[in-house]
C-alpha cells in the first residue's frame, strides 16, 4: 500500500518558484510580477509570495520561549496562562466606578484597567481609593493603573489603603506605572521636572522591589506615536528609545539593570494592518531581548512583557458599528503576536463614554477568541510562516536603526526637544492623511459606503469630568517638600497619605524649582477625522436651512451608459454628507439640459461614457450656462487633455475621478455653496 508522502507527493506536486512566477505572468497578460508588489508606511516592500528562500539569512530562533523570544517569552504561550482580558474601566464618579469594575470582573474581565487621566473624576483621597476598591478582591486579579507623568500621588494613596485595611501589599500583582516622556509628547509639558520625575521613578521602583515584588512600576507607551499617524517602525523605536532613557536613568539612581528592566511594562496600540502588527510584536521582544543583552542583564529581564490596546486611531464615528469589526481584527492580531494583556476598544469609543453594552461587547470580543475560536490552545500560530517571519525581521531591523538615530542624539527627552520625534512622525501622517483624502486608504462608512440616511452623530469629549479640588494645606505641602528635598520620594508621600494629605498636595509639593522641559506635542487624531468635518458640516447645514448640500446628476443615455459614473460619483459626495439627486437618463441634449434646469440646483455632474460626452458636454455646458450662469458644472471621468480643454472653454468647471482628492473636492463645493466647515 502506498503510503501517505508518497501519495501527497504524487497527488500535489511542488511548482517551483519559477513555474508559480511564470503562471502569475501569464494572468498578467505578460505583466511583470513586479507589478504586485506594494510599499508599506513603514517603507517595507511587500511581495505577493515569500519561500523557504526569504528566511534563509533570517537569524530569528525556531522554539517559542527561547531567548531572542521572538516566538513569545513562554514555551507554552498562552496554554497554561492566557493573556489578561484587561478593558479600561472609567465612570463618573469612584461609586459608579466601583459597581462597573464589580460587573465586569463578574463577568469575565480578569485584569482591574484604568488611566488615571481618563477616570472621569480626580483620584485626590483616602477615601476615592476606599470607595472604588470596596468589595473588590485584588488579590484575586492582576491590576493595571496607568498613572500618567507620575505614580507617586496614587500609590502613596492605594498603599495607605492596602495598609488601613491590612491587606498584604506584597500580594498585589500587576502594573502600577508613570510614563512621563508620553504625556510629553501628548501635552507639550510636563507638571513637574524631568529630573524630578525620574527621582520618583527610581524611588518607586526601589521600594516596589522590597514591598511590591510582582508589580511592575513603568510603562513605556507606543500609542502617543500611534495615534499621531507613525508606522509600526516608529512606534517601535520610540518606545524603546523612551525606555533606554528610563533605564539609563534608574542605573543612574542606583538600580540594576534587572530590578529596572524586570519592571517596565510596554503598551502598544494595535493598528488595522493585521500582519504588520503581528511582526511589530514579534520584533518588539527581539529588539527588547538585544537591548536588555547589551545593558548585561539577565535572560529573565529580556522577556518583554507587553500590554496591547486595539486602536483608537481606526474607529470612527460614523456608522460605529463597523468599529466593533475593526477591533476584532485588531484584537486577534494582538494575540497572534502574543500581547500578554489586551484591552479591545467598545465601538463608541470615538463618539461617548462606553455604557454597559459596548463595554460588554469588547470583553466578549477577546472571550471569543480565547474561548470559541480557541486561540489559547495553538503556540505562536504565525511562527513559521514565510511571510510573517521576514516581515518580523525587517519591521526589528528598521526600528534598530531608528533606535540607533536617536540614541545619536543623546537620548528620547533631546530627540523630542530638538523636534525630530515629532517630525518623523507628521511625514508619515501626512501620507496616511492624503491617502484617506483622496480615498486610497479606504475607511469603511466613512469615505466609502458612506449612509448618509445615519442618524447623526453627537459626539462627546469623553466623561465629564467630576472635580473634587479642595484647598490645598500649605503647611502639609511644605512638609512634603521637605521630605522630598532629601529624595524620600514615596516614604514622605506614604506618611503624608496616611495623614489625610491629598493628591494634589502632592503632586504641588513634588514640583520643585527646577524648570520643566516643554516640547512640541504631537497631535492626537483618528483616520475618519477630515470626513467626518465634512459630514458634520453637512448636518449643521441640513439642521439650518432643512436640506442637505445637494449636487444634481445628469446622466446620459440608458442606465448601463451611466450607472458606473453615476454610482462613483453618488458614492463620492456622500462621503461628505451631501444629497445627491439622481435619475434614470436623458436621450438627448435638450433633454438633459430641461431636466437639470427643472431641479434648480446650483451643482451639477454630467456621467456617462466618453463617446457620450464629446458632442454633448459642450452643448450641455453652454446651453446650461446661458440659462443659469450661476451654476457649477463638473464631468465624472478623465478625460484626455486636449478634450478637458475643449469642455472647460464650453463651460465645465472641472473634473472629477478616482484620481481626484476627494477631500478637497469636497471642501470646494461646500465652500460654493457656502457651507461653513468650522461650525
């Protein structure tokens, strides 16, 4: 009996790589196969096929959990320890707070998430701390508090708490974490000194290895650049950058590499290119593993523990549902490149605070994919993969030298004030913001498939945010800046806590004389952003005069002679929100031209076929001209030069194709028509 790699051999062949070329060509119609190929943000080029061939000078190791630990800092990936099912939680109020973060964890939530920033209130007592943690069993759940510029205001206060309700603070696992260079880079400032700051850093770090052995005390941010518009490239060399000058600075204060590199924690913003953000956390821990080598530190301080969170540059507000698509891609992709926690976005992210619904939503999301779809049980599935293994090569070689460039520049903190961070950064958002204009990048609901007929949107700037300031104690600041003038950062802080001192006593005491630096920020926006003005602008002018900004059609001949212009250029301006009046064709000039004068309208697009258009778009042009000179006129389609030159003498104010920056269009005729965009 034949058996089974005989068999398989027989019945599947293996083409050779110039027998599979020679076939594409061939679909090609004699086409090179260059011609599939295709260049990434990152400036990687991409082919339509990787071989055996692509990985053979690729030093990237074979066996998840060995070191380099490309393939994940575990043997047994997530079989025995699955990533943290880690959603923000914010409220209005640390009541509210405290009955959402009691819901979700029943309900399938196993890390405790907030951002200190986007609370919706000030964590500023003994008592927040007490209310919002009552009840909730923290030694049963690892904890996520990203605390902003610094963590000494919050710890000070959630350790005083542990304490007065004598919990075992050493039991507590997690992340409590500052990242001062990234409210840098978001706000410009920074509410204390560098120096400063990173004299908490240390100081917290230092006390975290006696009192809070599992709980990692830094956090190093890759979606400030994320969501600047930067490619996986430069998210990646920033943060590693940012995380360089940390552990230059805590060396510099008395750490080892171990006791600083073992707690920094990594965030990353998972973007909707599926297979670049794979290899982006892929080379993360390679490039991870090189630096902690070259510092000299253990093979347990290489493994990069990595928090990753779907992207808040994706969503959009319009037709939001889509978003609930968008983060399961990104979700999934996040877990194929082994993200050790996860929060998945809720699909209002970009219009509201997130209620009940698209909370529970974004949970089930990551509990699908680790329940249904299984992918706890497969151990790094994209290993292996020809694809995947040299895109993770690349994406880890590129960003070293980017690394590198700023390193040259003496650090993270000199590259952001000399503005080269923020330079390199607007390059690439300016390329991501003219292919969403002129509808290369295509944003689903948004500049395509738009539905006008959507309800319109109201969007919030998050949870308002309750304030709880009181007057400040100026003797107890003055004790505290006492304290911290001989670099008894949290020890000072704890004491002070205890005796009912504030956060923001704190916060005002740890300020010193010492100027802070201030950078040029970084500007924070999503993809959908320029068409949603526009959309907005449209339903502003709908709520005032009750109609929408309105082009007419006229289309030319039978229905199959316009349809395809007709249903682009439909497609087009309601990417901005406007009506677009339709009908089934004219037979004739005079026809055409009644029928357009008969609507009134001030904007009109001929479609039809080229041949259609030679004798009747001059006609059409002059005829509607003589009547109604105020009128625009424009023409679906390119056409040849010396023809556009002959339309536009006729009357024709221009054209409009797939070539066209939508966008600006756009913006044109809302501007002839008077339509004001700033409103």
């Amino acid at each position: 009996m034949t058996d089974i790699s005989t068999m398989k051999n027989r019945a599947f062949p293996v083409p050779t790589y110039e027998e599979w070329k020679q076939e594409v060509e061939k679909s090609l119609k004699g086409k090179p196969i260059e011609k599939l190929y295709s260049m990434t943000y990152e400036q990687l080029q991409l082919k339509p096929i990787y071989t055996r061939h692509d990985l053979q000078s690729l030093s990237i190791e074979q066996y998840p959990g060995f070191s380099g630990y490309v393939r994940g800092t575990e043997p047994d990936g997530y079989v025995q320890k699955p990533w943290a099912v880690s959603q923000e939680l914010s409220a209005s109020s640390p009541q509210e707070w405290n009955e959402i973060a009691k819901h979700d964890i029943a309900r399938g939530q196993t890390e405790i998430h907030f951002v200190l920033d986007r609370l919706g209130f000030s964590v500023t007592t003994l008592e927040d701390v007490e209310t919002m943690f009552s009840g909730i069993p923290l030694e049963r759940y690892s904890l996520r508090v990203d605390a902003g510029a610094s963590s000494l205001p919050f710890l000070a206060l959630f350790t005083a708490y542990l304490q007065k309700e004598q919990l075992p603070v050493d039991a507590l696992r997690g992340t409590v974490g500052m990242d001062p260079l990234a409210l840098l880079v978001q706000n410009g400032e920074l509410p204390a000194s560098l120096e400063n700051l990173y004299d908490v850093m240390a100081d917290v770090t230092k006390w975290a290895r006696e009192h809070m052995p599992n709980v990692r005390t830094i956090i190093v941010h890759g979606e400030p650049y994320h969501h600047g518009g930067a490619n996986a490239v430069q998210e990646l060399a920033f943060a590693f950058a940012t995380a360089v000058e940390y552990m230059n600075e805590s060396l510099q204060r008395g750490l080892s590499v171990d006791e600083a590199a073992t707690r920094i924690s990594f965030s990353f913003a998972i973007g909707a290119n599926f297979f670049m953000e794979i290899a982006k956390l892929r080379a993360a821990r390679l490039i991870w593993a090189n630096i902690i080598e070259a510092f000299g530190g253990s093979e347990e301080a290489k493994k990069l523990n990595v928090h990753a969170r779907t992207s808040y540059f994706t969503k959009t507000v319009y037709d939001p549902y889509v978003n609930m698509l968008r983060a399961t891609g990104e979700a999934f992709a996040a877990v194929v490149g082994g993200a050790d926690s996860l929060h998945v976005s809720p699909f209002d992210e970009a219009i509201q605070p997130a209620d009940e619904f698209s909370r529970r939503i974004a949970r089930n999301t990551q509990l699908i994919l680790r329940e249904e779809a299984h992918m706890g049980k497969v151990i790094d599935p994209a290993g292996g993969s020809y694809y995947v293994e040299t895109l993770t090569a690349q994406v880890a070689e590129q960003a070293w030298q980017l690394f590198q460039q700023i390193d040259a520049k003496g650090g993270m903190a000199k590259a952001l004030e000399e503005g080269f961070v923020q330079a390199e950064v607007e390059k690439v958002a300016k390329q991501r913001e003219h292919h969403v204009k002129t509808r290369k990048e295509k944003i689903v609901g948004t500049n395509f498939y738009a539905n006008v007929a959507e309800t319109s949107v109201k969007r919030t700037n998050g949870i308002a945010r309750t304030s709880s300031e009181q007057s400040l104690d100026e003797e107890r600041i003055a004790e505290l800046k006492a304290g911290f003038s001989e670099k008894k950062w949290l020890e000072t802080a704890l004491y002070a806590a205890a005796n009912r001192a504030t956060a923001q006593e704190i916060m005002e005491a740890m300020k010193g004389n010492d100027s802070s630096i201030a950078v040029q920020s970084i500007r924070q926006w999503r993809l959908a952003a320029p068409f949603e003005q526009l959309r907005q602008a449209a339903e502003v002018c709908l709520e005032k005069t009750g109609r929408r900004p309105t082009v007419a059609l006229i289309n030319l001949g039978t229905i199959p002679n316009h349809k395809a212009r007709a249903d682009f250029i439909t497609g087009f301006f309601e990417a901005g929100g406007f009506a677009v009046v339709k009908n089934d064709g004219s037979m004739s000039t005079e026809e055409a031209v009644a029928g357009a004068l008969a609507l009134g309208e001030s904007h009109y697009v001929v479609c039809g076929t080229d041949e259609s258009y030679v004798d009747a778009v001059p006609t059409i042009a002059a005829e509607l001209k003589k009547a109604a000179p105020h009128v625009k006129l424009y023409v679906a389609g390119k056409q040849e030069p010396h023809v556009e030159e002959t339309f536009v003498q006729a009357g024709v104010d221009g054209f409009i194709h797939i070539g066209s920056n939508c966008y600006e269009t756009l913006v044109t005729v809302m501007n002839e028509m008077g339509v004001a965009l700033d409103e």
